[in-house]
DNA sequence: GATGAATGAGCTTTCATTCAT
DNA sequence: TATGAATGAAAGCTCATTCAT
C-alpha cells in the first residue's frame, strides 16, 4: 500500500524532472503532479533528496536493464547486429527517458556521489555485455582494446543521443542506425583483424 | 578597461558553474569568485541572465573553434589521423571544459532556445568539416550516409567525454585513442568500400 | 476562513499604507503588521501587487460607497442640506481613510492605470448624484453648468479634506461646514436663478 | 557658479518628480538628467534628502508667490473677479506643477515636518490673502466666517486640481471657471448678506 | 571639482520543511 | 495518514553613498 504511494511519487517526480530538470523540480510540482499535498510527500520520504534518489534510481535501474538486454539473444552475427539496430532505434526514440538520463548524469558529475556510483556500475556492466557480445559474434582473440573498444561502441550511442536532444530532427536516425549497422558489420571486422594478425 | 571587468567576471562564472552547474550559480558566487560585492556586477552586467549568457556564449565559442581545428591539417591520411588522434587526446583531459560544455547541454535542452540554437550551429559546422575531412582523405564518392558517418564519429567523441566525465579514471583514454584510430585507418575504410562499390 | 486571512492582510495593509504611504509599503511591514511572515503572505497572495490591488480596490470602495450614500435622503431641502452637513463633518473626520485616498490618488496620478480608472469611476457617479441632488432641492431647469457645479461642489471637499491633512487642527471644522450649509441654503440658490432667468 | 549648478540639480530633480513622484526619484535619475554624474551630486549636496529638500522647496516657494499674487490687483469688484477667472485657468492648466505640487503634500501628510511646516505657512498667507480680497470687493463687516469661507475657496481650487489631474480631459474647465465666477458674482454675496444681517 | 566603480543593506520572491488540525 | 498554512533562509536585484583616480 505504502509502496504504492511512492511509486505514484517517483513516477510524478520523474515527470516532473523530464519536464524542468532536476534543479527546476519542487515539491509543490512533484505534489500536484502526483495529485497530493507538500505534506503528504513528508509521511512517505523524510526528504526532497530522498525522493529524488528513489526517482533517479529508479531511472537508472531501468537504463542500466535496457542496456543489459543487448546480451540476451543468441543469434548468429548478422542476426545479433541486426538486434542491436533495432534496439539502438528504439533508444534513439526515447527521448523523455534520454532527458532524465541525461539530467541524471549531470547530477552525478556536480558531485552526487550517489548516483555517480550507480553511473560507473552500469557503465562497467555495460561494457562487460558489450565486450562479451563482441567476443560472441567476432569469435577473435580478446585483446586489450576490447574494452576501449565497447566503452566506444557505447559511448558513440550516448554521443547520437545528446545530438538527438540538441539537434532534434536535424539529425536522420535512419541513416545513422544504418552506419553503425555497417561499422559492426565491416568496420569492426577489419578492426580486429588488425590486433590478432 | 571595463572589457577587463568584464572578463573577469566571466571567467569566475566559468568556474562557478565549472563547480556548482549553472542551476547552483549564484550571484552571490560569482560575486565572491571574482572578488566583488553583488552590486558590483551589476554596473557591468544588467542582470544575471545576461551575465551568464556572456560566460556561456564564451565557452561555446571556444568549444566551436577546436571543433573546426580539426580541418587545419593539410596531411596525408597518416598523418591526418595521428593529428587527430592527438586532438582526441587533448580534448579528453580538459575535464572542466567538458564539464561545462555538459551543462551548457543541459541548459540547452531544458528550453534555452539561445543556446539550443548555439549548440545546433556547433554541430552543424562540426560535422560538415568532418565531412570534408572524411572526403579528403578517404577520396571516396560522397554518398548519403557521409553525413551520418560524420554525426557518429563526432558523437562517439561526446559520449565518451561523457564517460571520463562520469567514471573518472576507469577509462583508459590512451586505449581509446588507439581504437579511434584504428577505427579511422582500417574501419572506416571498409565501411566506405561497402557503399561505394 | 482563507478570506479570513486575505482580509486580516488588507486591514494590515491599510494600516501600513496610512502609516508610511504606498511607496513606503513594504511585504516586511505589512507581514509585521498582520501577525504573519513574509513568506506566508504569498500563500494567500500571488505578489505584492495584488495585495496593493486589493487593499487599494476595498479603500476606494468604501469611499465610493460613502460618496454614493449622498443621494439616499428624501428629504425636502432643508432637512437635505442639513443632512449633507452632517455627512461632511464625519467625512473630515475620517483622518486614516483620507489619508488612504490621498495616497491612491497619488497611485493614480503616478501612471497605475487601474486605480486611475477606479478613480474617474467614483468621481464619474459621484458628480451623477451629486447632479441629481441638486435638481432635486432646487427644482430648477438643468443647466449645462449643473456638471461644473457638481464637480465644482465636490472638488471642495476634497481641497478641504487636503487642508485638514495638511494644517492639522488650525482648519475649523465647524466653521467651514456652516459656510458650505449657507453656501447651499443661500448660495447655489442665487446662482442658479442667473443661468435659468 | 556653485549656485548655478545648484540651479541645475533642482531644475532636473523636479522634472524627475514630476514624471515619477518622490518615491521614484532616485540619484541617478537625477543625475542623468542634469547631466552629472552621481558623485557630482555629492560636491553640491550632502545626501539625497538635502537635494530633495531643496527642490521641493522651490517647488513651494513658487506655489506660495503664486497664491499671493491674488492680491495684487486694485480694481473693483467686477474686475477683480475677472482677473481670478484668468488665474484660475491658468492655475488648472499647470499639469506638471500641479503634479508636483500633489506630490509634495503626499510628502508632508506621510510626516515630513519641514514640507508640512512650509504647507502650513503657504495655506495660512493664501488664506488671509483670500480674506483681504473678500474684504475689498465686498466691502461687507468681516464676521468670524470669513477665514472659513476663505479656506473653502481655496480649497475648491484644489480640488479642481486633484480632479484635473486624476479625470484629465473629462472634466471642462471652462464651464468650472464661469460656475466660479458666478459663485464670487452672485453666489458669495447673497452668502454675505446672510451673516451680516 | 568630477567621475563612475564599488559597497552593502534592504527589497520582493521562492521553496524545503514543519506542524496544528 | 492527510492537509495546506506558516516559517525563514536565501535568491536576484536596486540604490544611496563612498572613494580612488
């Protein structure tokens, strides 16, 4: 029951920051938002700061979900990479949850030291998906670069994203999932034949 | 005289906003950090939006102009490459640039149409100079996924800011560096060869 | 009860307003005044302004009321004049309340278009009655002088209500609501027998 | 020479007055438009409430040599009546002495003794000025009404003024100033024989 | 004398938090 | 539990006044 009324607060408050921001967000919003009195957010959380951790872990545990799922199939390569393409659109899209995510790691690099912990988990875990998915499809010797490797492959992602957010429709989605498609498909390849030669 | 004023006051901003982000920004901070009473910046500046404007608009500039840097070089793809793996490297350790950039993003999407436009320039001329760039060294036809290509090789740069921004020293950015460069050499490559055939 | 609140802080306003004129009026005085913190007047309030506004607008209320009450009698002339009498000692006597319509005038004439509107309102229905009052006890033919009469009668009031402010106890009251019962008993009478001969 | 720059600074102040009150005036107002700067202000004057004593001093001194001129007249009682129908139209038409006027009263009800002493001093000679001339034209028995009369002359003038500048255009001066003249013609005579029958 | 940058108190307003109901 | 009025610190900003030049 109780549980019920703070998830109804979280998920206010993660309206409310994907509209204002983080610093922009106030109680009074969060209440209206989740149609409750200043006072009543009190009886559930002892503070704004708490209800705000819950809503950027919340936040959080469902991005660092999302990017664990790249893992899951078991296709052949062209399979798998076709996967991927399809998730990374589907990323793309989000823009709402882009927004927080992105508010988030601007919180964690002011300091939260909260939540940049929760960043480096699953940055790390992330890229441990990514590097073994590469291992899986490429079937090549692992070297030193593959973690470099993923952490670019990921990064490149959140680099569209912020291009997304700032540039709105000025950048073609399509087409972009389509390089990144090729780059796994041939880019990668001869990158690797490089390192194991 | 006054321009001496007022870029003093800009550059405490600069580290103001460096420290706190620009919703922690106060007046009263910046006054401090450039030795001032909060009066005093307001012979200067007629308000704080102003000011603020003025710092961010700087840091934009300056973000701008290394971003054209890149088409500088007059090398053959070898040394283009190293340029730019050089560039790369640099851009990585400005941490307090990058974290100011990251909050001029922010800013940016949370509706200030001024810097939204800023932003939007930035990248518009960025990826038409790596475009130009691409076409110089790779001398391949232009096709339509240049653009994109140019998008995903800018953005992989921002994301993985985003990551030193975010997990500090458990990115090794020479290792990346050598990725990219890799990537640059050998990668791209193939992937043009997939489309121009 | 909430117009509880809202009333305690427009009499507290009021108060203020009489004590240290608009200007001087400050959330931090009238928050003394009313018992409340500054911060508490905005719960019930919007700014500053309104609460002016409102304060402003029950003032000039009150005094438009009174002056509307002239025409209530139906009296013959005698007893009507007698009665105007009467109603202009308590008028003079009104210290705090002229006080108020002094400064709101000075609100007015400073450009606050709202109250200025206000104004010519009450002064508008004001001179109307005060225009019926006189066909009523002279029974004489309307002139087109009977509006400047008006307003020239009422406009007396008001440059005395000045005097008492301004001079204090050396204005005798009494005094000067006889000349102004003779003016209306002897007066106005011979005037008007000019203009209808 | 210091006197004329003196000159200059009230000049300027009670232009500013008279465009945005006392309450408004501020240094730099001043000083911009007396073309100074605002150091300048304090070679010739120890504070802002000296500079604003000064000027509304002026101000006053002015109104008050305005008020005695009534007297200066030696014509009969026909003539001397025109010559105060002339005075009063142009005392209407002073908008921004008017204005200023109206401001320096506000000035001394909110308890500035100085202004309100000068006040009291400008009422008290208009007063018996106003009782001289009734004296001559009428050439009655001076009964203890006479002050009284005088002061609701006086006091009629200024509430004209008060409407003229709070009505504006709505109120027809011209017509108020032959109901005045016919109030000295016939109106105050036949008020006159009242008491001193 | 003259300048205008600098000071700092005090203004209106916002907002996390408390608490009587 | 729930409400929303109340608190008070801190924000952006204004302005009379001072003072080095």
């Amino acid at each position: 029951m109780i549980e019920k009324k703070k998830l109804r607060i979280i998920n206010a408050t993660n309206r409310v920051i994907s509209r204002v921001g983080i610093a922009g967000t106030t109680m009074r919003k969060i209440a209206d938002e989740a149609g409750l009195s200043t006072g009543a957010l009190y009886h559930h959380y002892k503070s704004k700061e708490e209800i705000l951790y819950d809503a950027m872990d919340r936040s959080l545990s469902v991005s660092t979900r999302m990017a664990q799922e790249t893992k899951q199939g078991k296709y052949n390569r062209e399979e798998a990479i076709e996967q991927i393409g399809k998730d990374l659109k589907k990323r793309f899209n989000k823009i709402d949850e882009n927004r927080i995510q992105f508010y988030l790691a601007q919180e964690a690099i002011l300091g939260n030291e909260e939540i940049l912990r929760k960043f480096g988990d699953k940055y790390q875990s992330w890229i441990g998906h990514v590097e073994e998915l590469l291992q899986r499809i490429y079937e090549k010797q692992p070297t030193r670069y593959n973690k470099a490797l993923a952490s670019l492959l990921i990064g490149s992602i959140d680099g569209i994203v912020m291009q997304v957010l700032l540039r709105g429709n000025t950048v073609d989605i399509d087409d972009i999932c389509e390089v990144y498609n090729q780059l796994l498909l041939e880019g990668i390849p001869a990158l690797l034949d490089q390192w194991t030669e």
